[in-house]
C-alpha cells in the first residue's frame, strides 16, 4: 500500500531580536492555544538545516547540497515561464536604497508599489549599458526580472531575505569577479535614479526604485527528475520551478485543508508574511487550527501516514507512532520561535 504524505512549507523567521522577543512572549501568554503545533515539533523527529531552499530542493530530489551551489534565480525563471535551460541566470530584484548617514538600508518590493509599466520602463533604460556587458534581461510572471549571462560568474551574492532592512555594505557582493558587479550596481543606481520614472513617483510622494538587487546566481542541471508529489500548491515562483522540472505544474495555494486528498503526496507552500510578532502569532494560529488540527486527526484515523513539516531552521516528520509518545518532554510555545 502507497504511503501517504502532506508537506507544510512555512516561511522562514526572520524577526529582530526585539520583535523575536515580542514574538516568544506573545506564544508564551496562549501557551495552551498550540496543542497541535508543541505536539508535532515535541515528538516529531527533528532535523536542522542550514537552508530551506535547499532542504525543498532536495525533497524534490535535485542534487545540491548547499546554498552557495543551488541556482535559486534559474529555477525561478523556470517556474516563472522561462526558458533558463542555458545560462547563468540571477534574480534581480527592484529595490529602494536609502542612504543613512554611515550606511544605506535597503527596502525590497514588499515596502513599495511598483507597476508594470514602470519596472519595463526604468529596465529599457539600462538595457544598453548591460548588453555591453553580455547581460540580458528577461521579465516572468509576478513581475519577476532576471538577468543572464552565458559565462559563469564567480562572485558570491547575498539573498535578498537576507538585506532587506538593513545595511548593503555589509551585504555587498563576495569574489573573484566582485569589483565589476558592485560597479555594475553603482552604474545602475545612478542611472535608474536620474529617470523620469522615479522623478514622477517623486512628485505623488513614492520612493524612488533607485537599484537592483542581484541573488540567487547559477546554471540549472536539467536532468530527468521523479515526480515525488500527487499535488503542489504554491504560489512562490521557487516552489513553481521545482514542480516544473518534475513535469508537474503547481496549483495556486490554497486555505482550506479540505481540498487536499489525504491518500496522496500533497506540497503546502505557505505565503511570505509580514515580520512582525503580531502577524507571526496571527499565522501560527491558522496552521494550529486550519491545517495541525485536521492534519493531526487524519492520521489518528489511519488516513494519513506522514506529515512533514519545512520550517527556515527544522524538517520535521511525524507519525501515528509519535501521538502516542506522551513521555516526550513538550515544548514551551515560547521555544518554537527558535525552530521556525
């Protein structure tokens, strides 16, 4: 008999230490509010990773092992309708640099509005100047841009997760080739600054979508990949790309737990969220009651044999073997925060 399997994807954590704070003291106060959710990450079998995107990778069983060598931007431009099957493909991300006495803080597109229309204007603007450089841009769904290159390139860039909100000098690009990339992104900056783009978002009081952020470098190893999963749904463009090159397509996320047959292997990709202690406590509250709470009851009844739970730090799996593991020392709601 097929082993049954539902697949939660949360989103990693990525708090302050004051909101992270904020957040644990929140858990602490509805202690007995996440039966579901101290049941599964008590007893569940633990295991810690380095880096989600990889972890996800390799559920889809496709060979690498770390982040530095996993093409994050070239399995987005799959799932985003590209073909990335040749190249050396980056993300780049719109972004808006605010300079701060010492220092330049970076804002993503979550801050700020930016349409289409926009985003296709200021790119055209520097088009030329990337051609020189043997770069093309391309735009996929979700108004995704990507740059690539057919020439690897030896440079070690920051994911943008990782800048957003703070300072980019500590984040700048790493490598043999990283001089000429960091002046490509002065180059970029000067020019997207001075467009009349941003000097209309000036005038309706916008900020101005003055750089681009380069991320998640690399080829994509196209090879014949197994189906692992009956159904994914997602609406991420990295989870959308893992799917595509297991011949499958993704089906947009959906709330309701009800839609997901429980005899078959199902992916849950969970939205990013705001960071924030109150939305973080907000979402942790969905999944116990919408999703922990019925998941947890289908494998009490034998309909479910696995559920695996991916979070930003922990791979969790669990049982009907683990419900009834009552000697397990529970967790404090306040400790999850440490395993998201």
């Amino acid at each position: 008999m097929a082993v049954s399997n539902i697949t939660l994807v949360l989103p990693p954590l990525l708090l302050g230490d004051s909101e992270k704070k904020l957040f644990s003291e929140s858990l602490a106060k509805k202690e007995k509010s996440f039966k579901s959710l101290k049941k599964v990450f008590s007893r569940g079998n633990k295991e810690y990773i380095d880096s989600q995107q990889v972890a996800l990778a390799n559920i889809f069983t496709l060979p690498y092992s770390d982040a530095e060598t996993l093409p994050v931007a070239a399995i987005m431009a799959f799932g985003a309708g590209l073909d990335a099957s040749t190249g050396y493909w980056l993300c780049a991300e719109p972004v808006y640099l605010h300079p701060d006495l010492d220092h330049v803080l970076l804002f993503d597109k979550s801050t700020f509005y930016l349409p289409k229309h926009e985003l296709s204007q200021l790119i055209s603007e520097i088009d030329e100047m990337l051609l020189e450089d043997g770069i093309t841009t391309h735009h996929g769904h979700q108004q995704s841009l990507f740059f690539r290159t057919a020439d690897k390139i030896d440079v070690t860039f920051t994911p943008i997760a990782e800048v957003s909100g703070k300072n980019i000098l500590q984040h700048l690009p790493e490598g043999e080739e990283a001089a000429k990339w960091r002046q490509l992104q002065n180059e970029i900056q000067m020019q997207m600054s001075q467009s009349v783009v941003n000097r209309e978002r000036e005038q309706r009081g916008m900020v101005s979508i003055n750089g681009l952020w380069f991320w998640g470098g690399g080829y994509l190893l196209r090879a014949k990949y197994k189906q692992v999963f009956d159904a994914v749904y997602a609406n991420d463009l990295f989870s959308q790309g893992l799917a595509k090159l297991t011949s499958m397509n993704a089906d947009k996320f959906t709330a309701d737990v009800d839609v997901i047959e429980p005899d078959k292997n199902s992916l849950i990709v969970f939205d990013d969220i705001e960071n924030t202690a109150a939305s973080w406590r907000e979402f942790l509250m969905i999944v116990e009651k919408k999703w922990l709470q019925p998941i947890l009851a289908l494998i009490k009844k034998n309909e479910l044999d696995i559920l695996t739970v991916l979070t930003g730090q922990t791979r969790i799996t669990f049982t009907k073997q683990q419900l009834s593991q009552f000697w397990k020392r529970s967790v404090k709601a306040a400790a999850l925060a440490d395993m998201l």
